[in-house]
C-alpha cells in the first residue's frame, strides 16, 4: 500500500462509520480500568487508534508491518515501530492492555501472533481484538483488503485461548447491517470500509450501528467478532 493510499484511509478513518465505532467501542473498554497505563497496538496503520489511546492518558505504542504507515503514525505524533505481528519488537510483559483490531485475520500464522499479544502482555493484562467473522460472508472485499479468513466465534475461542489467553467477553457488531453489507460485498469488488460515502450513507450506517449498541444483540449473527480477554496473573 503505498503512501498516498494510507494517507487517504487516515483521512477517512476520522469520519468513517466503521472507524468511529471500533474507536467507540475500545472507548468503552478503556472505562474498566482504574488508571491508563501502557498499551501497544499492534497493526496501528497511521496510528488513529493510538492518537485516540493517548488522548485518554495511555502511553500508546504503534506497530506495524508498513514503514509508510508507521511513518505517517510518528508524523502525527504516535510512538510508532515497523514490525511484524508474529515477531512483535517490543519487550516481554511490558503493556497492561494490546490492540489487534481486524489483524489476525491478516495472518496465516495465527498462532504465531496470538502467541506474540500473550508475551507482551504484563500478567493480568488485557488484549482487545476484532476479527471479521463467518466465511459465509467471504468475497472479493475480503481479498481485496489482504484477508485469509474469516472467524466463528468457536474458532475465535479456540485461537485465544489456545495462546493462553482466559476469554472474558465476545460479542458480535454489525447485526442490522449484515444483510446490507453481505449484498454489497458479493455485488463488487471494491473496498466498502475504505472507500468515500456520501454524508447521509455515513451518517446512516453510523446511526444504525448507535442503535445496536443498545439492543441485545450482541450474540446474533453479525459481521465482526469483538474479544475481550486477559493473561493470567
């Protein structure tokens, strides 16, 4: 991916339905902890995610396998590292709380990764992860956005707590929207998640995704996967 290209999907990352909700939805996670303390993300992109966890007083790492990208994150600021997933840089039992947000999905060696999130972790730390979920809903988007699968919550389970991960909660987001975005996906090759909406459709699937968030909806059916879980102290 080369620079102009990230630098387009930061910019659209700021407004973007989806984004904004993935940064709603760790928001909310980070009100379980008494304190901010230290956290890596881990597939950070231009960092968004690591701007937004240093703005709620976190000291945030970035890292990702994309120098550009890891550029862009340092030119906003964020303490940001090229490195791969299964080979994270960064020192053992370091961090109180590591994003992997739609990465695992990125990674043939799963394992490997999943195994890199428990090393880093200090014991009793916590690690976010979302993941796109049901092969049922595979297509060209997923080729086109560098996916090897998707995920059942079963196969989700069995990857984190295989690392040694203990699950505390999983849950499921776009519910209302799966149907909508399972016709799109199969019509098109395009790249929905990062190409421009018109406001009103911004503003639309965002609202629908507010609602969920307030409907038991969280073990239906959807079309991301949400764990929340923690390395043993």
């Amino acid at each position: 991916m080369d620079t102009i290209e990230l630098q387009r999907i930061a910019l659209i990352g700021n407004d973007n339905w989806w984004y904004r909700e993935r940064r709603a939805i760790i928001s909310g996670e980070l009100l379980r902890f008494s304190v901010p303390g230290a956290a890596v993300d881990i597939g950070a992109g231009a960092g968004a995610d690591a701007r937004m966890l240093a703005g709620h007083g976190w000291r945030a790492t970035a890292i990702d396998l994309n120098p550009e990208a890891v550029a862009l994150a340092r030119a906003h600021g964020v303490e940001a590292y090229e490195g791969d997933a299964r080979y994270l840089p960064l020192p053992g039992e370091e961090y109180d709380l590591a994003l992997a947000m739609d990465v695992l999905a990125h990674i043939d060696d799963q394992e490997r990764a999943a195994a890199e999130i428990v090393r880093v972790l200090r014991p009793g730390g916590t690690a976010l992860v979302s993941v796109p979920c049901d092969m049922g809903l595979w297509s060209a988007h997923d080729v086109a956005l560098g996916r090897v699968r998707r995920y059942t919550r079963d196969a989700l389970t069995e990857l984190l707590e295989g690392a040694g991960l203990l699950l505390e909660r999983l849950w499921s987001r776009g519910v209302l929207l799966r149907p909508v975005l399972r016709r799109l996906r199969h019509r098109t090759t395009r790249r929905e998640d990062l190409a421009p909406l018109h406001p009103l459709a911004n503003e639309a699937l965002r609202l629908s995704m507010a609602l969920e968030r307030r409907l038991p909806l969280w073990s239906w059916p959807g079309t991301w996967l949400f764990a929340r879980c923690r390395r043993p102290g």
